[in-house]
C-alpha cells in the first residue's frame, strides 16, 4: 500500500518567557507556507498547542505563560 503526504502540520512553540521570534504567518514561515502550498500541499500551523504547553508548565506552573494557560482553561470549563 502506498500513502502518499497530503498535509503539512507545523506546530511553534515557544519558550515560556522568552520574546517570540516568529509565529505562523510571519517571517520563514510564510515563506514554508508558500512552498508547500505551491507543491499542493494542505497547510496547517499551530502556535503554541495547549497540550505543549502543560509539558513545559510541568517543570514551573509559577511561569506567567503557564498561569495564563491555566486561566484559558478553567474560562473554558
């Protein structure tokens, strides 16, 4: 059987309390987008998945990104 690629996902994440270089839409990554999208190509991009996000608040919930995660969270419930 062979598949073939469809779809590119490409997941940013950034360090907590670090500037962000780049997110989805800007600088290389539009750039990626174009060239993928040009081959045909789906493309997806994520910044910052939550569920990241709990592995790096894992070692420092006290981090200002993670209590903003946490409050996203308990909004959502």
């Amino acid at each position: 059987m062979t598949k073939n690629v469809t779809k590119v996902t490409v997941y940013v994440i950034h360090q907590l309390e670090e500037p962000h270089l780049e997110s989805c839409g800007e600088g290389s990554l539009m750039v990626l987008e174009h060239d993928i999208r040009k081959k045909g190509f789906y493309y997806e991009c994520i910044d910052d998945p939550l569920e990241v996000y709990h592995l790096l608040c894992s070692a420092d919930a006290e981090v200002d990104g993670c209590r903003l995660v946490m409050e996203e969270e308990d909004d959502e419930d």
